[in-house]
C-alpha cells in the first residue's frame, strides 16, 4: 500500500515539474522571410510547421514572409516543393518578438543526356526514309481540299449558317428595293426619255403640216 502511494506521489510531482516548464517557456511573435540559398529569392507559400507544438502548420506568403505565436525554443520545420527542408529552433530572446531570416537551398537534379533513335540502325533509317510516300503531304493535301470540284461538292452538304443567311436577305432587300425605285422612275413620264422623244416629234409633225397649209 505504501508503495502504491509513493508512486501516486511521484507521478504528481513529474506531471507538476512538466507542467511548470512548460508554462515557463517564454511566447514570442515568431516571424521572418524565405529566401532561396545563393539567388536571395524569395521562396513562396513554404510550409511553416511548429514541431513542438503538435505539428501546428501555417504557410508562408507569394513574398516568403511567416509570422505566427511560438515558443522560446520551439523546432520549426520549413518544407516546400523543390527544396531541401529545413528546421530552426527559436532562441532565447528578451523581447517578445522574433524574426529570423531563413535560407532554403534548392533542389537540382542533373539527368544524364539520352540520344533517342527512333530506329535501331542508319541502315534501317535510310530504308524508312527511301519507303517515304510524298504523294499524301500536307501541301498536297491542301490542294486537294481547296479545289473547286471539292469546294462545289463541300458547298453542296454544308448548311448556311445563321450570318451568310442574314447577309443574303439583307442583298436581297436591297436588289429589290432599288429595282423598285427605278421602276417608279421610269412610270413618270416626265423622266422617260422615250415620253420626251414622242412629245418633240409630234411638235415636229405639227409645224410640217402648217406650212403645207401655208401653201
């Protein structure tokens, strides 16, 4: 029984000596910029995680610039896409405030050069090559589709769209109405040089007869 107490005395002192440290750890405004190693870019939207205090995450902004409530002592982690991660641990400071600058270097992976050959051999290229059909290239082709027989034989199934049926109407319209004009024109005798000849010749005709008359 004694030693069952001991031990709940024990446990309550540890969880007391715990929890007095970790109200002692000091909160600061952790902030700082991201920038690449070498380019002194900035690096944007990095993934900021505070690993002693449950892997709480935030993100830095397009400008590489963070700031959130942290600890004194707390392991940042800083990840993001095509970059080394990288983890800081706040130090101690007098004031409440912290910023830290933070270089992240970039990740640059060199391929080793490949040159594709579509077939195994120069021999078996220059038979490819010799077996070319030239008479189906894209210039002939071209030629073929804009001929007037294919352009007749196309115009023959394709149906007018909504616009060339407008545009049509609207020179239909505009046929009609100036046939029309000249037609009303022309039934006015006044403007019809046929009317005018008529009238003169018979002014014509009646000046001979009174001079016969005369006679």
């Amino acid at each position: 029984m004694t030693g069952r107490v001991y031990f709940v005395l024990a446990l309550l002192f540890l969880t007391t000596v715990f929890t007095a440290g970790a109200q002692q750890k000091k909160i600061i405004q952790f902030s700082g910029l991201i920038s690449s190693v070498g380019g002194e870019l900035p690096v944007p939207f990095v993934t900021v995680t505070n690993r002693s205090y449950s892997n709480q995450a935030h993100a830095a902004d397009n400008e590489g610039f963070f700031s959130f409530v942290a600890h004194v002592g707390d392991t940042i982690a800083f990840t993001s896409v095509g970059f080394d991660p990288v983890e800081y641990v706040i130090p101690y400071t007098d004031s409440d405030k912290f910023t830290a600058r933070i270089n992240m270097k970039s990740l640059v992976i060199e391929l080793p050069a490949v040159m594709p050959y579509p077939w195994a051999s120069i021999e078996e290229f220059n038979m490819a090559f010799m077996a070319l059909d030239v008479s189906n290239d894209d210039a002939a082709n071209m030629r073929r589709s804009l001929s007037p027989a294919a352009l007749a034989a196309l115009s023959q199934v394709t149906p007018r769209s909504a616009e060339e049926i407008q545009t049509f109407n609207s020179m239909q319209r505009h046929i009609n109405m100036n046939n029309k004009n000249i037609n009303q024109r022309f039934a006015n005798p006044l403007f019809s040089p046929l009317a005018w000849g008529s009238f003169i010749n018979s002014i014509v005709k009646g000046d001979y007869s009174r001079k016969r008359l005369n006679y």
